[in-house]
C-alpha cells in the first residue's frame, strides 16, 4: 500500500470515521461528522467549497465515504437486532444489507482503512447474524438501487503487483495458473468498460490463458441469490456448464490436461 502525507484535518476525519465504525458510543455524531465534511452529490462536479475538497485525493475521498457507510450499515443492523423502537422505521435490516452491496469496494485499490471498516462490519454482522432479518428466498433477490460497479485497471496498483508476483511463483514452481471472471449483476454498460480488454491483455502479458468472456459471468436478478456476487441454485448450475464447455473449448486448457495426464 502506497504511503500517503495527510493534512490534520483529513487524519482527524479519518480518524472520526473509524471511529464510528468500531466503537458504539457516539457513533450516530460521528457518522455525522464524517458526512458533512464527505462532497454532497450536487457537489461532487463543482467548485463549490467543502471540507474535503477537490483537492483532497480521490482514494481518500473513497476511503472516508466506506468507512461512514460501514458505520450507518452497522448502527441499523445492531439496532434492528436489538428491536431498538427509537430507530427509524425505514432504515430496515433490509436496506442495510442493500447499502452493503453498494459500497464501492475494489479489491485492488481497498486501502487498510477500507479493509478495517468492511473487516470490522463483517463481524458485526456476525454477531448480530442469527437477529437480523434472513436473506431473500432464492430467485427473490432484490436489484435496488444497485448501480453498475467501478471497473478499472491500473498497473501499479498492489493487486496487479500480487497477481504478477504469484504468476511468477507459479512459473517457478511448475504450477499452472488459468483465470476466468468473477459473478455478477449484469449491466448494459459493461459491454462497453475498456477495463476489461486492459485486463486480458495484463494477463496475456504474463502468460496466462483467460477463459471466456467478462459477459458469460454476468447475470440477471432471478440468476441471483442474497448478494450481486452470490448465484442461485439454478445461476450456479448454468455458470458451471457454461464454464465446463467453455474450458473444453480451450485449446490452451485442453493442451494442459493432456500435459497433465501423461
């Protein structure tokens, strides 16, 4: 992870935003505080001022926004499992789940104060996980407000570094590595991400036969189960017959096997 100098007044709203997520007391003010320093919507493409202003860096600004939401998500799941009558009425165990599936978490880019707060959230989930509301009945997920993902590729990112140092290893060390995509909600808009074109051609780069298309593992809602990540019995059915004929389609993969099997 990069090192960053940061002003004090960004390491005190850090700081506020951790704090909400981990400790209980004061949580509401502090996710407060951290709000009204975070860029309002209407905000975000002018020059209007703000407390955390264009200036500050993008992934500070992403940083700051998942640990409040982390907070909000944790505050309502602890209070709708503990019947708390003083709590919105709207802001439902069910919302809560929908916020988490929003949060803008890419796994190359996640910094240590993202990991923490979605670390931290998970085992409040955890603990409160036999009170809160049970997930959707398969076939029955809910889309929402889901907006399409942030797909980007940036070859200095830390993810891109693992993935080339483990491609490395494995070459050293006579392991064959082969990669596919992972599962998710479809949306139009991905047919058009030059991301993904970015991705195959890293993974060209090192070696790696990529099998099928970025399409083949997006689904629609009725494929879908508690999660835009997570298929349903039947979603998991098509995507592994599809994977299964794509991989005997394969030259590459079907030349490894018969390698293998000699």
């Amino acid at each position: 992870m990069r090192s960053m100098w940061l002003p004090d007044h960004l390491q005190h709203i850090l700081a506020l935003a951790m704090r909400a997520v981990l400790f209980e007391q004061d949580r509401i003010r502090s996710i407060g505080t951290v709000l009204a320093a975070l860029p309002s919507k209407k905000d975000q493409h002018t020059t209007a001022s703000n407390f955390l202003d264009s200036s500050v860096p993008v992934s500070v600004r992403e940083e700051i926004a998942i640990a409040a939401r982390c907070a909000m998500i944790a505050t309502v799941i602890k209070a709708r499992a503990t019947d708390d009558d003083s709590f919105p009425s709207h802001l439902t165990t069910r919302k809560a789940i929908t916020w988490f599936n929003q949060l803008p978490l890419d796994p190359v880019e996640l910094t240590l104060v993202g990991f923490a707060a979605v670390y931290h959230l998970l085992h409040v989930v955890t603990a409160y996980g036999d009170l809160v509301d049970a997930p959707a009945p398969e076939g029955q997920f809910d889309v929402g407000t889901h907006q399409p993902l942030l797909i980007r590729f940036r070859d200095e990112s830390s993810g891109v570094r693992a993935i080339r140092d483990f491609v490395s290893w494995a070459k050293a060390n006579k392991v064959s590595a082969f990669a596919t995509y992972p599962n998710t909600l479809y949306f139009s808009q991905y047919q058009t991400y030059p991301a993904f074109l970015e991705i195959r051609n890293f993974y060209r780069s090192l070696g790696v036969e990529v099998i099928g298309e970025p399409q083949d593992a997006m689904f629609s809602s009725d494929l879908l189960s508690d999660t835009i990540y997570h298929l349903s019995g039947r979603g998991i059915e098509i995507r592994t017959d599809k994977l299964v004929h794509q991989l005997e389609a394969d030259h590459v993969f079907m030349t490894w096997v018969e390698a293998a099997r000699r």
